[in-house]
C-alpha cells in the first residue's frame, strides 16, 4: 500500500520536497496540499522554478486541484489546521513556517489522525526527535510521532562536527553561515522584526543570527553548549557556505582532517556528505543533493585550532534529506 503525505506549506520547501518524490518515482499517495495560495498560482511556481530550473513533466490545474504528470493532488487554502480536509494521513510534512511548536504540530495527529509528522524547520520547543541523517538518525525507534529535520544550515555542519569529534574530539567551536538570501528578508528595505533582515536582501550582506550552531548540541548531545554561531544573509538566491573553526582535544593536520572526511564521505556519510578538491563557487551547488560539500582546499589548522568549510544547496539539499527521513519514517510506520 502507497504511504500517504500531506504537505501544510507548499513554498520553497515544499514544492521541493514534493519535487524530489517524483524524481524518485516514490510510492506515494498524496492526500493533499494546504496552501493560502490558489491553485493556479501553486502550479506555475512548481513548474518554473528560477533558481532550481523547469520541473520536467507536465503541470496544470484540474478544477481546484494540481495535476502533475496525470497525478492529481488536492488543493486546499485553509487558514488552521484544524480546517485542514485531510483524513488517514501516514505524514505530515509541516512546511509553511508558521507551526514550530509541539501544540500546534500535535493537532495534526490528534485532530486530523496523522501519523507522524515532520517539521521542516527548527523546533521553538522539545520534540520527540531532532534528526540530522548520518549523525543521530540512530535514535529513531518508530515510536517517535513528532520530528525535526532541524535547519538546513545544521544539516550541513553536524556533520563535519560529528567526524572531528569522533576523530580528534571537539572541545569547542564557532560557525559562520555565509547564507542565500531567504524569503524571509525583504526584496527593498521593509520593516521586519529584525532590523538588519529590514534591508534589501539583493544588494546588501547582512549579519544575522542562526541556531544552527546551538543545535547541533541536540543531535550530538555531547557538545550541547560548546558551539556557538552566526550568519551572514549574502545577495545570492541559492548556495550558502559553513565555515567553522573548532578546538580540538587533540592536534589535527589538515591533511590528517581531510583524510578522516573523505573517509566519512565514503562510509557512514555517504550521500550526506560529498568530499571535493574542486575550486567551487556558490552556483556549483545549485542542485548538489548532499547536505554538505567538504571543500578540501579549505580545511587548516594550528595544532589543535582547526577550520573546516562545507557548501550546501540551503534549499535542495536540505529538501532531499527531507524526503529520506520521510522513506526512513515510512519503515517505521
């Protein structure tokens, strides 16, 4: 029997994750997708998408509904959740951004019979589960009903985290997101709740704060406190870059570094993390489904300070991890 999902949100995210289930050719059933936008509206963005290029089969609207390649999916527009039309949910992908607390995310199982859902965003409070593939993807027993991927700036960097500390051990550590701009921020200078978000994201950097850091003491409980971080918002639409720079409880060659992540590329990370020599810019990740590209030539070290620096396509590659914890989930259903 196909899994059925339900996507609350169908923005960037959202249209990506659902995107990346085609590609695979995954045995879903999608109950629905609940979004304040029309319909008409929500099959041209999924068609044509400027930063991540044309889906390639066919997209058009059958009545109030999406039909993407003969499928057709349910288009709702309700404001709570508790208005959603969805029944006999296997899960839940919560993606709008507006729900990151445990009450409201509990509405889906206990109000609309979901199974699970996952969050596509930090937590505001505790979950049953914060994952991040390839570093505590472990935990998961099947008993969990309420999980976060957590961000995808964390994605990114628990991982380069996770093979120094089992190498060398981290004592402790400071991360900087050099970030696409989001939709979060504002084309021309608005106001918004955060002064510097405030001004034009495309001619502006801007400094900001990120959890990202922070949470990596929740997948790797060990270094909870230790780590700490911020952001830089830089006037790309895709393709962010961590740099993080570390004390370890032992020293560390940048070659004896690159050689412990190459290795994890190839073994336990595997398609979580890709090992690169390359020269890349931002737009080389476009597309880059891994959530982190080691970049080699940029790893240092003075005895026990070391740097490290992982690319990550912020929206793709943070989308796909999506849809494997979803696979993974549905082993578990």
């Amino acid at each position: 029997m196909s899994m059925k999902i339900a996507i609350n949100g169908f923005g960037r995210i959202g249209r990506l994750v659902f995107r990346e289930m085609f590609n695979r050719k995954m045995d879903v059933e999608f109950v629905g997708i609940n979004d304040l936008t029309d319909a008409k509206t929500l099959a041209h963005l999924f068609k044509y998408d400027s930063t991540q290029g044309k889906f390639p089969g066919s997209v058009s609207i059958d009545g109030s509904n999406l039909n993407v390649d003969g499928i057709v999916i349910p288009i709702s527009s309700s404001r709570t959740i508790e208005d959603i039309p969805w029944k006999d949910v296997d899960i839940v992908i919560e993606s709008t951004g507006v729900y990151t607390k445990r009450a409201d995310l509990e509405k889906f199982i206990n109000v609309k019979g979901a199974k699970k859902v996952v969050l596509t965003a930090p937590a505001k409070d505790e979950l049953d589960a914060t994952v991040v593939l390839g570093v505590n993807d472990h935990v998961l027993n099947g008993s969990e009903k309420i999980l976060s991927n957590a961000s995808c700036t964390t994605n990114c960097l628990a991982p380069m985290v996770k093979v120094l500390n089992d190498k060398f051990g981290v004592e402790s550590g400071f991360m900087l997101t050099v970030h696409a701009y989001t939709n979060d921020q504002r084309i021309l200078d608005l106001p918004h709740k955060d002064l510097r978000r405030a001004r034009a994201a495309a001619v502006n950097t801007i400094p900001t704060s990120t959890g990202a850091a922070k949470a990596v003491g929740l997948v790797i409980p060990e270094l909870l406190g230790k780590l700490k971080g911020y952001s830089l918002r830089v006037p790309v639409p895709d393709g962010s870059i961590t740099d993080f720079s570390a004390i370890l409880k032992t020293p560390a060659t940048k070659d004896e570094i690159n050689k412990a992540m190459k290795e994890a590329s190839e073994t336990y990370l595997k398609g979580i993390m890709e090992y690169s020599e390359e020269p890349l810019v931002s737009s080389d990740i476009i597309g880059n489904p891994h959530s982190c590209i080691l970049d080699a030539d940029l790893t240092d070290s003075i005895g026990t300070f070391v740097k490290v620096v992982g690319w990550y396509d912020n929206e793709f590659g943070y989308s796909s991890r999506i849809v494997d914890l979803v696979a993974k989930l549905e082993a578990m259903l």
